[in-house]
C-alpha cells in the first residue's frame, strides 16, 4: 500500500448493555472515527461499502448491540461478509455481573430487553444472546474495573495514531496489596501470598509504620529471600503480560496478600509496581487494607 493510500477501518463496537459502550464510542469519535450509535444490521454492509469507497469517509465506529433484538442471530454471518470489503475489528465489551447491576442502580435506566423483567434476569438473558457475536469477536475488553478516563485511556493507546508504537501498553495493569485478616479482594487475576517474608509487626519500633516508610522498606527488602522473590516475580510477569496483551485483555489485577495488609504486601506492591513502571506498563497502585 503506498503512503498516499488512505487507511479504512470500521470498528464494529458491542456487548453488554452497562459495560462502555456509549463511552467507548465518543472516545472514538475524538480519535477522528465517524461514530454512528445503534446502525441497524440491514445497513451494515452498506455502511461498510460506503466506508471502502467515499473519499469523505476514512474511517468509523459504529455500536450494535442489544437494541437490535432477534436480529442480532444475523449478526456475526454479517461482520464475516463485510470483512471482504475492509478491515473490521470488533470490540466486545463486557463487565462482571456485580459491577453491571451496580451500574444500573446508579444510573437507574431500564435495561433494553424491558421493564417487564428484573434487571438481573435481563442481563443474563442479554449475555447468552450475544454469546455467538462475542465469539468472532477481535478485542474483548473487560471493563470491570475501568473507570470512564481509563477506557478512554486504553481506545487511545489501542487504537489511536501511536497505536503501532505503543501495542504492549494498552494493558493497564492494578498492582494491589491486601491484609488476609480481612479477606482475599474480589476481582483478582493473580494472588500473591509474602507470608513467608519476616513480619515487621513484631518489631515496636516498625509497628506503626507501613511498608512505605523507609524503614520498613529497607528492614523487609534486606533479606535474601525478598530480594529473589521480586526478581523472579517481576520476571514472570513480564514474561505473562505480553501474552494478556495479545489476547485482547485490558486490565490485571495483581494482589499481593500479607496478615495485616500494612507492611509486607505493601511493600512488595510498591516494588513491583516500580518495576513494571520501569518497563513502560501503565500501572495503578491501591492499598486495600494499609491504615491512612
């Protein structure tokens, strides 16, 4: 293709009622993508001529979803046939049950199938309807735990003009510490357990103290044990994230888990989160369960 050639793309947005679509598209529209919002399905292969052929149209972003009822059964034949005209990438978003009934209570919209069932019953009937188009679905994006800049975040990095450039980036990575006392943290991809590491707890002078004080950093990171677990840890994540990365997931959680949540996990959390920084990965840091 030469460089005068105009790159055309349709990104077909879909999935979960509840789950970014609507802000997904307007982060798509800034992007420079003509956004169109619930094109029935009939219109799209002519849609997607228009986009291979007019000269005013480069690109664009449409969003078919729920709305379109019964015939969304035609919908993944449709997206197969119209990648003969262009390039189609089809964006599936979806979040856990928990955070979509969450999202619901707070916007307090009626779900698309109806107000005659609970949201609930709806929800679960929507997911099973549009389990086939998730199948022949390109990016699936799991929007849990995103908030709206950090969706937009991650559409700019995946999708944006340094797109190419910053492809293993796209991935916003949550590195977590948490206290056992109070229970392993809902949500996570991967749990790690730095019981095994001396706890500062029991030394007076560090008791009141977090893993954030130098102190503490430099009494739990002195030992050869703490040492060898981050470099092998840093080194397996760093091996595994490129792999999340390909398969189109947008967002881990890594939970590192101590008895109080206060010193030990907080520290290693820290740590790691450096370390990927380092590595140029978006990284976000919470500690659920170190006192303020």
């Amino acid at each position: 293709m030469s460089e005068s050639t105009p790159i055309r793309e349709l990104v077909v947005l879909t999935g979960l009622s509840g789950s970014g679509k609507g802000s997904a598209l307007k982060a798509f529209e800034d992007l420079g993508y003509y956004s169109v919002d619930n094109l029935p399905i009939e219109l799209l292969p002519p849609f997607a001529e228009l986009i291979a052929n007019s000269p005013a149209f480069r690109k664009a972003a449409i969003v078919v979803d729920i709305r379109e009822g019964r015939a969304l059964e035609d919908l993944p034949a449709t997206l197969l046939r119209m990648r003969k005209t262009l390039p189609v990438t089809i964006v599936y978003l979806e979040a856990a049950r928990s955070a979509l009934l969450r999202r619901y209570s707070e916007t307090r919209r009626p779900h698309p199938l109806g107000a005659d069932e609970s949201v609930e019953s709806s929800l679960d009937a929507e997911r099973e309807l549009l389990d086939p188009v998730r199948n022949v679905a390109d990016v699936v994006l799991e929007t849990t735990n995103f908030n709206v800049h950090e969706l937009r975040a991650y559409l700019q990095t995946r999708f944006g003009p340094d797109a190419g450039v910053a492809a293993g980036k796209s991935l916003l990575v949550s590195v977590n510490s948490f206290g056992y006392k109070n229970g392993v943290p809902l949500g996570a991809d991967l749990v790690l357990d730095v019981r095994f590491l001396p706890n500062p707890h029991f030394i007076p002078e560090f008791r009141p103290l977090t893993g954030q004080d130098r102190e503490v950093i430099d009494y739990v990171g002195g030992f050869p044990q703490t040492r060898e677990f981050l470099d092998k840890t840093v080194d397996l994540l760093l091996f595994l994230l490129p792999h999340y990365v390909h398969e189109g997931k947008s967002y881990l959680t890594i939970s590192f888990g101590c008895t109080g949540g206060q010193h030990r996990s907080v520290m290693i959390a820290e740590e790691v989160s450096r370390r990927l920084a380092a590595h140029d990965y978006r990284v976000k840091i919470a500690h659920r369960d170190m006192p303020r």
